[in-house]
C-alpha cells in the first residue's frame, strides 16, 4: 500500500509562515492525463494550442445556440445572449475502441458523458493498457443537472407547458386555431419527444458518467459525481487525494467535464452580465467577463510510494490542497476565502508560497474577479523573500471558461508546462490592468512560451487556483518529481 506519510517532519514555522502539519502527507503521483477542449481532441493538442499563442473561441453552432430565438448582439436580455461565441467542441458519436458499451446505450448518453468517456480512454491509453490493481475511485466532476435530464423533463412536461401556453392572457385576443397554430409551430421547432428506453436513464444520471467509465474499462473503482461549481475539478481532486493519503483506496480517476457551449448556460450567464462581449482577456485593462467553453480533463492518481513500486512514469506531483467557502455571496469573489485555500495548501508541505514559481490562475476575466485573485495571491506569494517574479496565466483565454472543467484544465496545462519545462504563454494580453498591482507582488504574466529554469536543487513547482459561484475555493500545489 506504500507510506501514509513522508518520513521526514516539518521545520518549526518561523514568524509570519504558514503552519505546516507535524507529518507532511505523502505526495501523491500523476500517472497519466487526458484532455479535450475546443477544437484540442487529446492532451498533446491541448497543448500545442497552449503553445500557439492564439485561442479557439469561435461562433457556436446553431444547433448549440439558435440565433433567432436566443442571440440578441450587445443586449443585455433576460431570455437572449448578448454573444455567440464560445470554446466549443465537437462532440464524440462513437464509443472509442477500448470501451466495451452496446452502440444502443452509447445513443441513449449525454453529451459529457461521451466526452467524459473518450478521454478516460485517452487516460488508459497512455497508462499502457495495464491493469489497474487494488481499490479504485472514480471522481468525476460535472454538472449534476445533465442536458439529457434537462430534456427527458421537458419531454414529459410537454402537455402542462401546452395547457399553460393556452391559458395565457396575451394570447386571448387569438382564436382558438391560431393559438394552435403557434403551439404546432412551437412543437415543430423543438422537435418530438424521445420515447423513453432502457438506457435513458443512463444518459440522465450525474453520476453515471463515473459509472459508464468504471464499467466500460472493467475498473475495481467506487464512482461518484463531484458539483462545486466551478471549482468542481479541484473539488473531485482534493477528494481522491485525501482517499489515497488515508489509504482507503490504491489509484484513482479524477477530474472533471462539462459543455456550457449551450443556449441555456449562455443566456443564463448573459443575463447575470457575466460574458463577455468581446472575448474573455483575463488580467486585461479591457478584461469584461469570460467567453464559455466545453472541455474535459482527467488524471490517474497514486501515492508516489506505489507508482515508484509500479514502475509508472511520474508525469507530477500533486503536494497539497486547500479549500474554503466564504459563503458571502453567490457571484462575487472573496479575497479572505481565497487566501485561507492557499494557506491551508501550504500546511502540507515542507517549502513556501516563494518557492513556487508558476501559478495557473482561475483568470475569470471579470474585473472584479481579477482583482480579487490577484489581491489574493499577493496575500500569500508577495514578499521580499521571493527571489524572482511569480508567473502567471490561464488557459481560459485559449479555451473560455470551462465551468466544472476549469480546474482541470489548469491542472492538465500546468503538468503539461512542468513536462516540458517551458513556462506558457497568456493569451489577450493587450494592456495589463494597472489596478492590479503585479509588480508589487511582483507578479510577471508572459504572453511568449519561455524556458522555465529550476532553482539549484529544487523541483520546479506551480500552483493552481480554481474558486467556485457561492464561495468555493481551491487551491492546488504540484511539483516536478525530484530526487528524495
């Protein structure tokens, strides 16, 4: 099962420090990785985009976002989206070799959960096909509300909505025909309900998407759906580290998945004001609010001790992990909630915030969210004792915002940076925001793929940050592996 804990004991906290546990935790190993976001169908695309400088936000499709009913350019509308764009991607519509699912069931799923399935294949690809031993979890973060249950109901609501649509006072100066007319035209445009089947419940359940992945693959894993907003991925992380510290389970699959590139999730947040109306430019002086995004990524996990014992490639690993909830407002971010998820990340290592040199930021695009990361991160990595400017970026400008999604796609771009040993590049990066005060931290944000050197006798080391609508934050700490 290997150790529970590394064997050597925090130093003493000298004044100011972060407290540090009596026993450092384990580290816990990333083994393989998958990804798909935008038009990037595999990590290794994923981040060549990074690398590329140029985003892949683009006019949603019409069968995603009907123009006519739902768009209305620059308005700020209850029940349309003031933009169109978005990091959509193309939806899987066959089941990827490795899988063992009947074509019929495979029909019957959710959009992320195609997703979800091709790239837990993509996972399993680079792991080697090899067997999976011991007790498993599979901690798939999503929204619990899928698209196909969003449908089923409205399929099976569709005779009350009818009735209600007729008793409508605006429409009593109609005759009873044209007020059939307008329900047979309304009913033609949506399309006929789907006839219920043995498999829809498949495509309904949150918590299936787990499932489907632990059955497709014959995996010895307990599955289960993981909702913090958008902190989900960080959230279904933090669960499966905590189980593999604790010894309660041997490997895990985590990560997380959703596809908001959808007119309900646009006008929602068009709505709220919270898009933006050009294209997300986080830590911008323009910046205006975030552009959404579909994508998904998941990490195979293992205590370092059993992957050495394996023989597994250590792609990084994962340190420690902080969470709060400030829990003052449902939108608006809190700098104290986000700097007690990073001090609470710190306990469980043995070096400080100083020593860490990249931060992937969760980077909204808001200017009230930017600023409070930024305030944030100031709190807990600004000081004289930083012997060089923090990094920081964001994969949000190359693929929006991904929602329950977003944590792992920074994870997957900050392992993929620490792979490489290149620091990579931010994107809409015209004019620094001045409010934002990163020479005081100091803070560097570079917009050109740059080498990323290592400190004499230290691993390289990053850091990511994804917090949550009703203050949920999380905090990520990740390293190269290095010589113990």
């Amino acid at each position: 099962m290997g150790e529970r804990a590394a064997a050597r004991a925090a130093p003493a906290p000298g004044p100011g420090a972060v407290p540090r546990a009596a026993r450092l935790p384990e580290p816990v190993a990333v083994v393989a990785y998958g990804g798909r976001f935008a038009d990037a169908e595999d990590a290794d695309a994923y981040w060549r985009l990074m690398l590329s400088g140029e985003d892949r936000l683009r006019p949603v499709p019409a069968d995603r976002l009907d123009r006519e009913l739902h768009h209305a350019p620059g308005v700020l509308n209850l029940n349309r989206s003031y933009t169109d764009l978005g990091g959509w991607a193309d939806v899987p519509q066959s089941p990827p070799p490795g899988a063992d699912i009947p074509p019929e069931r495979y029909a019957a799923l959710d959009a992320a959960q195609r997703m979800a399935l091709a790239v837990a294949d993509e996972v399993l690809g680079r792991y080697g096909g090899r067997p999976l031993t011991g007790r498993g979890m599979l901690a798939v973060a999503g929204n619990l509300g899928l698209a196909n249950d969003r449908r089923a109901h409205v399929d099976r609501s569709l005779g009350e909505l009818e009735d209600a649509v007729r008793d409508l006072t605006a429409l009593k100066g109609l005759s009873t025909a044209e007020v059939e007319g307008l329900i047979d035209t309304a009913r033609q445009a949506y399309g006929p309900p789907a006839e219920p089947t043995a498999d829809t419940l498949d495509g309904a359940l949150a918590s299936g998407t787990a499932a489907l992945i632990a059955g497709a693959y014959g995996l010895d894993a307990v599955p289960f759906a993981v909702e913090a907003a958008c902190a989900s991925s960080l959230a279904a992380l933090d669960t499966a580290l905590t189980a593999l510290r604790s010894g309660a389970v041997d490997y895990a699959l985590a990560g997380g998945v959703e596809l908001p590139c959808s007119a309900r999730d646009m006008v929602l947040c068009s709505a709220l004001g919270l898009l933006s109306h050009n294209r997300i430019t986080p830590f911008d002086a323009g910046a205006d609010g975030f552009t959404p995004g579909d994508g998904c990524a998941l990490f195979l996990l293992k205590r370092r001790s059993d992957a050495v014992r394996d023989g597994d490639e250590i792609v990084a690993l994962l340190t420690g992990s902080g969470a709060s909830n400030d829990a003052k407002s449902l939108i608006a971010p809190d700098v104290d909630g986000q700097v007690r998820a990073m001090r609470q990340a710190f306990t469980q290592v043995a070096h400080g915030p100083a020593d860490v040199d990249y931060l992937e930021a969760h980077g909204t695009g808001t200017k009230v969210g930017d600023r409070v990361e930024i305030t944030a991160t100031g709190r807990v990595y600004g000081g004289a004792a930083r012997p060089r400017p923090l990094e920081i970026g964001s994969a949000k400008g190359f693929v929006g915002h991904t929602f329950a999604a977003a944590g792992g796609a920074g994870l997957l771009r900050a392992l993929l940076a620490l792979r490489a040993r290149t620091l990579p590049p931010h994107t809409h990066l015209d004019r620094l925001n001045p409010a934002l005060g990163l020479d005081d931290l100091p803070a560097a944000i570079g917009t050109r793929p740059r080498p990323w050197p290592a400190a004499p006798g230290a691993p390289r080391r990053a850091a990511v940050s994804s917090f949550g609508t009703g203050g949920i934050n999380y905090h990520l700490l990740v390293e190269e592996d290095h010589p113990r």
